[in-house]
C-alpha cells in the first residue's frame, strides 16, 4: 500500500481537527456520524428516481489495513504551517500511534445492492470522536462514487430491458478509479467489464471483442479486411464478435462478417455475431439483422457501443419498434438480440458527476447520556436530522415499496394503528398512514462493522446483484421514469420529526443569545 492509499487517504483538515480533540481532551468521546445523500442524480435532460447502494466492502477493505504506522507517523513528522512550526505535536503522533484503531468502531449499513433513497442514513458510524472523525474522507470518496455508478449502471440495464450489457468504461475512468467504478457497474447492473483486474476480483470472466486498430493494422499491410475478420476467427472461432464499421458498415463490414461466419460454421463453429460502434445504431442494427437472417443466422447477436447511456438505448429500442416491420425485421426478435457496451456516460456519470453524500455528526456521548446533534443552517435541507436512528422500508398491499421512514433509534412502528409521517426536511408537511395501507415493515441498516472485527465478510457479486434485483422490482413505474420521476416518500416519524423541531428551536434561541 502506498501513502497515498494509506490511513492519509484523508484531508487535512481531519487530522488537525483530531489534534484539538486530543488538546481538549475529546478524542475519545463516543459519537456518531451519518452519512446520507441529499438529492437523487439530475443528468440535465433525465433524472434518477433512486440510487444503488455500493462501496461498503472496498470501505472496510481499507479501513483492515490503515493504520498510523512508522512511514505515516514520519511523513506527518514532518509537516509544518505556513511559519515553518511543527504541524503535530509528538504527543499527538504518540496518541494516533498507541491508541488509533478502526477496530474501536460500530458500523451499520444498508447493504451493497439495495436501492436507497435521498436523506435517509446509508451508513452510521459510531465509536471515539477521533476515530469516527477520520474515517469521514475515506467512506465519502469511496461510497459516493460507487453508489454513484452502481445508480447509472441500473438505469442503464432497465433502459435496455435487461439485455446483455457489459462494462467499457475503463479506458474512460480516472485513473485507478476505473477500477471502483467498474466494481459499482457490475453491482448496479453491467453483465461483465472488460476491465480483466476487477472481473478476477469477482470471479466472473471478462468480456470484451477487437478494436478497430486491428482492422486497421491488416489494410495498412495490403490486406482486406475480411482478412482481419478471419484472423480474429482462427484465435477465437467460438467467440468471434466481429467489429464491422471500421471501413463501411453495410456494403463492406457486415458482408465480410457473415462470409467469415459461414465458414467458421462450416468447420462446426457458431459465431457470437457484430459490434457496431458508429452512425445511426438503430438503423444500422436493422439493416444488419436482415442481412443476418437472410444468410441464415438469425440468432447472431448485435452488440451496440458509442458514448451510450440510457436515454440513447431508450431511443434506439423505440426506433428499432417503430421501423423494424418497413424492412421486413421482427423488432422484438431483434431487440432480444441487441447488448449494450457502455463506457464514458456511465464510468463517469455524464451528467452528473458527484453523488454529494455528506457525512454529518447527530450524536454526542456528554457522559450521561447520548446528546443530539445537529448543524443548524438557513437551508432546511441542509439541516440533518439528529439523534440515533433507525431506518425501516414499509410496502403497501401490493407488495411495492411505498416509504423508507426514519426513525429515532427504538422506536416502533404499529401496522395495525394510522400513523402520521412527516417530510424529513420540512416538518410542516405530514401525511397518515392507514392502518392496513402497509403490509410488512423491513429494517434496512444490517452490523457491518464492531466487536473489533469486520462483521461482513466480502460478498459475492450475485448476492449484491439479487438484492438490486428485487428492489428494482418493487419500484412503482413512476420512480423508475427515465424523465421527470416519480419522487419516492422518504418520511420522518413523528417522533424524529418533533426532535428535530425542538433541537431547531434550542439551536435558534442559542444563537440569538449570543
């Protein structure tokens, strides 16, 4: 592990934060952190109406291995202010050597796959003020991002009616981020990657076909393409997806392909199909499946590429229904064929870069009893809720997914009662719950963390994948519009709600007795 991957993968600011702690004697105060997200992704011309939890094992993959050991406590050793003065003291050093450790921690999480909802706790932290405290950089940067991406990804996947879709993101991430990134898109809902380190980490295969330099490579030598196509074919003749638009897709690339395809199946081969990467990508898939069909490989597949996303796949499918029959081509047979290669839009998520979850203090331990907290601002939606608390999912009669409702820790929720939920950022709206109206109760958050010990062993990829996979299904259409959807009810119970109220109130007396 590098510094730079180490337990200084952090900002500043925390480490000189905990050395007030240590001067002030809090450093081993018992606190508690959540970390939540404000609002959904907004792409500009599309919006997301949910989020795909991620991260949480590359977090405490981290968090077994950052320690304050001898290369970090010198490279700290030898900072200095602005005036040249010794940044730490030694004595503070000799506290995070001695008596720093993840392992004082308690963590709850909402578990990788599940799909989450803005302003309700993903993840509480709890444990000495120092320790919680530093664990803030590293948790936003690598669950923001992931659940960022394993959002993109799904939407994605639903766009294209869950066909065959595959990660190519990497050429286009940032840095050793591609990795994260398509660790999150195989979680949120891609097939396979391309990107061969994370498919080994998981233990899937990867998948990926030629580039267009190896078409160029042969016609720059005086050869046809088609002599490129057969090459490809000889070393993977029962994995050939030909890439049929470096030259004329229609009168030159697609031909060639079939002419290889027949004689890969005369030697008892049965090829994979096309990419095509360029121009009109539903007019193209339609042309190319009847070129297909007529020669006689009606189930060879179409993969499609190029800067898509779900928007693009959304349209492209809506083409393909609407103009396959003027050509003779079964749209439903065709789009059943169709895989989707997606890369920049979603490694990055065009749009929408930064998942903003923040990771805010609502507790405090005064010795007595645990104490809420709360940062009092003139945006009541950037006024976290206080308290310890627990998260529940309520489904109505249908079995859908009607409210994520937060609560203070302990408290009950009674089907069988009306109960009144509030918005849980302006307490000045309310709604009631019919008793009936709700069928089952889930508790959300699961121990990840504590004891000393990590609690979650690393999951597989399916296990994480069955959970989006329900979730999703739960969604009424409206949340998963592409455009303009449906907002989910995130509530506060009444109880959480009055909480808040009262703590704003206090907060505000403070403030003017200043």
């Amino acid at each position: 592990m590098t510094v730079s991957q180490s337990i200084l993968f952090t900002d500043l600011y925390q480490l000189t934060m905990g050395q007030v702690y240590f001067r002030e004697g809090l450093a081993e105060r018992q606190v508690q952190f959540d970390h939540f997200f404000r609002s959904n992704p907004d792409y500009g011309n599309h919006q997301a109406g949910f989020c795909v939890n991620a991260g949480m094992g590359w977090l405490l993959d981290w968090m077994a291995s950052a320690t304050f050991n001898s290369t970090v406590l010198d490279s700290l050793r030898e900072m200095r202010d602005p005036l040249g003065n010794l940044l730490f003291s030694n004595d503070y050093l000799a506290f995070l050597e001695s008596s720093f450790s993840f392992e004082q921690l308690h963590i709850k999480a909402i578990p990788e796959g599940r799909v989450v909802h803005p302003n309700t706790p993903l993840t509480i932290v709890s444990g000495p003020m120092v320790v919680a405290q530093l664990l803030e950089t590293a948790l936003l940067a690598m669950l923001n991002y992931q659940t960022l991406i394993a959002t993109r990804a799904a939407r994605i996947r639903h766009a294209g009616r869950s066909q065959l879709m595959l990660d190519f993101g990497m050429r286009r991430g940032h840095d050793f981020g591609a990795n994260a990134g398509s660790r999150a898109a195989l979680i949120g809902g891609a097939d396979f990657t391309s990107n061969v380190g994370i498919s080994q980490y998981f233990g899937v295969q990867p998948r990926g076909t030629h580039a267009h330099s190896m078409v160029q490579v042969f016609m720059a030598l005086g050869m046809p393409e088609i002599e490129a196509f057969r090459a490809y074919a000889r070393s993977y003749p029962d994995q050939c997806l030909l890439l049929v638009d470096t030259v004329d897709t229609l009168n030159s690339g697609v031909p060639n392909a079939i002419k290889v395809f027949e004689e890969l199946k005369r030697r008892g081969h049965k090829p994979l199909g096309v990419r095509l990467d360029s121009g009109d990508l539903a007019f193209l898939s339609i042309q190319a499946a009847k070129m297909l069909d007529n020669a006689g490989f009606s189930d060879a597949g179409i993969a499609l590429s190029n800067n898509l996303d779900e928007l693009a796949i959304w349209q492209i499918i809506t083409q393909i229904q609407q103009e396959a029959s003027r050509y003779g081509v079964d749209a439903d047979h065709l789009v059943k064929r169709l895989s989707f290669g997606v890369g920049t839009r979603m490694i990055t998520s065009e749009g929408d870069s930064s998942l903003g979850g923040v990771y805010k203090l609502v507790s405090v331990d005064d010795g007595d009893a645990w104490q809420p907290a709360m940062k009092l601002s003139d945006s009541a939606s950037k006024t976290p809720n206080p308290g310890k608390k627990s998260v529940r999912r309520l489904y109505d009669r249908r079995g859908n997914a009607a409210v994520d409702l937060v609560s203070t820790a302990g408290e009950k929720f009674d089907i069988t009662a009306d109960n009144t939920v509030f918005h849980p950022v302006d307490v000045s709206k309310s709604r009631v719950l019919k008793a009936g109206d709700i069928s089952r109760v889930e508790d959300l958050h699961a121990p990840v963390y504590g004891d000393g010990k990590r609690l979650l062993e690393p999951e597989p990829l399916a296990v994480m994948r069955e959970r989006r996979i329900a979730d999703i299904e739960c969604l009424d259409p409206g949340v998963l519009r592409l455009v303009n959807p449906h907002i989910y009810h995130v509530s506060s119970s009444e109880e959480l709600s009055n909480l808040r109220s009262d703590l704003v109130a206090k907060l505000r007396g403070q403030r003017q007795r200043a």
